[in-house]
C-alpha cells in the first residue's frame, strides 16, 4: 500500500494481526483510512524524531567548536617557556 510516498507494510500494524493483504481481500474504508492515518502520523513522529536528532547534532558542534576556539585562545595567551 503506498500512502503519502512511503511504503506501508501491513506487517507493521498489529491491528491487523501481522497477516498481508492479497488481491482478493480488501479493506474497508474505514480500515483503510484508519491505516493511511496511522502511516501519517509515524511519518510526523519520524521527522519530529529527525529534527531532534539534528538540533542535537549541531548545538553538540557548537559548543566543541567554542570549546576549540577557547583553548586555542587560552594556549595563545600563555607566555612562551
């Protein structure tokens, strides 16, 4: 089943008791719409989970960067021996 670009697999959702789909079978529509509403909001978790992952990323680069930058000013300010 493809919602919204991505790929569902029917395999994930344990509402439907791991069991996939063959041509035969089909969903109701409320089942359907139920599934298409699950597979958005995992999509919405992953990109929430992704833009935390990144603010972490770079706020973690920050702050190593200003810790170089720190010792670098320090090691210069240090007269010779």
């Amino acid at each position: 089943m493809d919602t919204l670009g991505v790929t569902v697999l029917i395999d994930d959702y344990p509402m439907l008791g791991g069991r996939t789909m063959t041509d035969k079978e089909e969903q109701s529509p409320k089942e359907a719409k139920r599934v298409e509403k699950r597979a958005a909001e995992e999509l919405g978790r992953l990109a929430k989970e992704q833009a935390r992952r990144k603010a972490s990323l770079d706020r973690e680069q920050a702050i190593a960067e200003a810790r170089d930058a720190r010792r670098l000013k320090e090691s210069e300010n240090q007269p010779p021996e």
